[in-house]
C-alpha cells in the first residue's frame, strides 16, 4: 500500500514513566539496600530476587513506544511492541477515517496519584482517530518535560496543523459527524468534567487511615513474640484496601472525565470547521450613478 511521502514524525517518549521509575526503584533496592537491610538467607534468594526488576524490564520493552508519522495518504500511529506483534492496526488511510478531533487523556499512571488526577492537571490532548468501521484510537503527544502543565504539546499542534493542510487541500473537515449537543448539555458536561474525581477529605482518609488500620488488626491479633507472618499478610490485606478503592476510583472517574472532554472538544471542532465553511456576507455595493445601496 503506496502511503506517500512522509511529511511529519513524532517520536514520543519510549518508555513508560511509571516502569522507568519501579525499574530503578526495584533496582537499587535489589543490588543495593537488599543486601544490607536482609537477614542471612534472605538474599540472593537463589536468584529469585532479580526477578522483579527483569520483569519490569520486558514489559517495558514489551510497551515501548514508535513513532507516529503523517504521510499524504494517511497517518501511522504510535502503538507498543506487542501490539505490533499482535498486527494490530496501526496504518489507517485518510479515506477510511471518518473523524479526527482532539481527545483528553491522563499521563501513565496519573490515576496513582489521585490528589494529582483529581485536580486535573495532568490531563494531556491527543489526536482521537475515528473510522468509518467504528473503531476509535487515540494517538498520544505526552511531552518529556510538563512545563506548566500544557494540555496540548507542540508535537499535537504541529500534528493538526498538517492534518488541517492536508484535508482542506482535499476539501474534507477533521471532524464529519458529531453528536448534536444543545447549549445545555454543553454546559452540563462542562460542569461535570470541572468536579473533582474525589473529595479532597475522601484522599485524605484513604490514604492516612491504613496505619489506623494497620494498628487496630495488630493490636487484636498480635500474639506474644513475633508477629506471625497471616497475622501480617491480614494487616497489610486491611490496610491496602482504602487506597485501593481510591485508586481505582479515580482511575474510572478519570476515564469519564476525558470521555467527556473529547466529546466536548469535538462538537467545537464540527461548529468551528462549519463555521469556517460558510462564506462571508458580501459586502454592499455602491452605486456609482446615484450612491444609493445595493445589497449584493
């Protein structure tokens, strides 16, 4: 299949940041503080220590991230390496796309930190690809450096700015169809998109409240000498829960929020484009003879 020249590439960052980070973390732990911190026959383990930093580190191979190119012909998007084993779609051809519109999503692991998700201030912009089959992807520009937390990276404007070029030299809108929306419910989804996910009182609790919990399970089930090891796989099971429901709270409130965003973001894209199409009133024309207005 002829994709014709390539006229724009981005090269995100190839790694996920979370990853990077436990990579190093289990790291330094593992070859640094393990041994010293350990009581004799804790480590090596036989080996069996370094098995979570090298699983940490397939799976970053595993989602490493390629480029996302513009061609004349269609636009080839950034997908992970066992997606592109798998022979997911990743090359899709201006005439089969129906719609393309900027759409909202959080930066990896962002919906770990929900005092950081629930401000919404690590909410980025990409390019939502809709097909004429249906299906819908969204091609990320997460800069390397957040400086002031910019939703949209200069590699997304650069991005629609050749994808404008390109569809108005075909004479086609970014965006074909769009739900309609009434001023209402413009102003209602506005309205829910700015509520934080959770209540700052309700992160608080769930992440303060574990060493609580922590306390109360030892202090019921703590026997005389060392704490026996279900006794503390019970506490830790305990005190994991309220973050966990913060977390994953967050994590689907988060999916929401950007859902409501892109679609926000893409009924302004149809209104703006048919805005743009429609020609100017033409200007009243003077009358030499006898100065008197002609609407033209």
């Amino acid at each position: 299949m002829s994709r014709g020249e390539a006229l724009f590439t981005y090269r995100p960052v190839p790694y996920n940041e979370m990853g990077v980070a436990l990579l190093l973390l289990t790291t330094v732990g593992t070859l640094f503080a393990a041994p010293l911190a350990s009581a004799s026959g804790l480590f090596p383990l036989g080996g069996l220590c370094l098995l979570p930093p090298i699983l940490i580190a397939l799976a970053l191979i595993l989602f490493r991230a390629t480029p996302t190119t513009i061609y004349t012909d269609g636009i080839e998007v950034s997908q992970p390496l066992w997606r592109r084993t798998l022979r997911g779609p990743r090359y899709f051809t201006f005439s089969a796309i129906k719609n393309l519109f900027p759409a909202s999503y959080e930066i990896t692991g962002a919906f770990m930190s929900p005092f950081a998700s629930s401000a919404g201030t690590l909410v980025h912009v990409g390019l939502g690809i809709e097909t004429i089959g249906g299906e819908r992807h969204v091609v990320r520009f997460t800069p390397g450096l957040l400086r002031g937390f910019r939703s949209e990276s200069e590699g997304y404007q650069l991005a629609v700015e050749w994808l404008r070029r390109i569809y108005q030299e075909r004479g086609r809108p970014l965006v074909s169809e769009a739900s309609p929306l009434t001023d209402a419910d413009v102003q209602r989804m506005t309205a829910q998109a700015r509520e934080p996910l959770l209540p700052m009182t309700t992160i608080v609790a769930a992440f303060f409240l574990p060493p609580t919990l922590v306390a109360l399970v030892l202090a019921v089930v703590q026997g005389p000498g060392l704490l026996p090891p279900p006794a503390l796989a019970v506490a830790l099971a305990v005190a994991g829960i309220p973050p966990g429901v913060a977390v994953y709270l967050t994590w689907k409130r988060s999916r929401q929020r950007n859902d409501l965003l892109t679609e926000l973001a893409k009924h302004r894209e149809f209104l703006r484009e048919r805005a743009a199409a429609v020609p100017p009133p033409s200007p009243p024309i003077s009358s030499p003879a006898s100065g008197t207005l002609i609407k033209g």
